[in-house]
C-alpha cells in the first residue's frame, strides 16, 4: 500500500466519523410535507429533520434516519474503494514507464 492510498483511506475514515456523529434525523411530516399525502390533503408519515450533532438532535426529530445514513455510508464506501483503486492503478503505470 503506498502513501497516497493510506491518505484515500484516512479521508474516507474521517468522512465516515464525521457522518455518524452528524447523522440525519427523521421527523414527522408536517403539513406542507410532501411525503405520504392522504386522501383528505394532509400528510402523514416521516419527513426529515436535517443534520445535527448526534449528542444534541432537533427538537422536532423523532430519530436518526437509519437508511439515509446507510445510504450516504454505502456510497462513500463506494467512491473510496473506487479511489483506492485508481491510486493504485496510477501509481503502477507511474513506476512501469521509470
């Protein structure tokens, strides 16, 4: 593993520490929501809350937002490998034409 893949890795690391102590919170849908629409024009369901530091949630939040967390996770954990992939791919070109 060379230098510039570990820094793919502590980036992405610290991208991933700050993602879940900001995590997304959930919070009910208010009425001008546009999640989960009922027949009589109101709204129900679980509408979102925004980001904040996990030790002091909004007011308003009912809790953390689980799959917009795993998501956001999943498609870091994607773009890190991919880049730890290339950086590898590159620094091997690089040392083949020395």
């Amino acid at each position: 593993m060379n230098k510039a893949q570990k820094v793919v890795i502590v980036v992405v690391l610290v991208a991933v520490a700050i993602m879940c102590i900001v995590p997304p919170w959930q919070s009910r849908a208010s009425s001008w929501s546009r999640l989960n629409r009922s027949p009589g024009g109101g709204s129900q369901g679980i509408g979102t809350a925004g980001y904040a530091f996990i030790f002091m949630p909004p007011d308003y939040a009912r809790g953390i937002d689980v799959a917009r967390l795993a998501f956001q996770l999943i498609a870091l954990l994607a773009l890190g490998g991919t880049a730890f992939a290339i950086v590898h791919v590159l620094r091997s070109r690089a040392r083949g034409r020395q």
